[in-house]
C-alpha cells in the first residue's frame, strides 16, 4: 500500500507580524468598546432607531471596503 502526499499548488505568503498584532489589538479594541456603547445606547435612543443607526453604520463600511478594493457598487436592481 502507498501512500500519496498533496502539494498545494501555490505557497500561501507567512502573514506579517505587524499586522497579525494590529490586527488583534483592533479586535480588542472594537470588542472591548462595545460594552460602554451599549451602556450609552441603552439610556439614550430607542431600541429602533439605535438598530437603524447600526445598520446604516454596518452597510457604510462594508460599501467603503468594497469600493476601497474596486468592486463596482450596487445597481438598480440591487437596490
């Protein structure tokens, strides 16, 4: 009995440490933020509008991501 190895066809890139570390302390930063935004939230909007404002802010960022990386943006028919 033999045994075969796979080869990928193509080496992935070692991530950089510089950016695995900015990385992880965005992470803990924008998680760690969340407590004290609730806090304000809570005793400062309704429950719609604060879900409607974190929506708008959501969608705002992934349509600037995309446009960052050149995706066209949404059609009519998307709309």
């Amino acid at each position: 009995m033999t045994t075969a190895t796979v080869t990928p066809d193509v080496a992935e890139p070692a991530p950089h440490r510089g950016r695995l570390l900015f990385s992880l302390f965005a992470l803990y930063v924008i998680w760690g933020s969340t407590y004290l935004a609730m806090r304000f939230a809570l005793t400062g909007f309704p429950p719609f509008r604060m879900a409607g404002m974190r929506f708008l802010l959501a969608g705002g960022v992934l349509f600037a991501g995309l446009r960052l990386k050149g995706q066209p943006g949404p059609g009519l028919r998307q709309w």
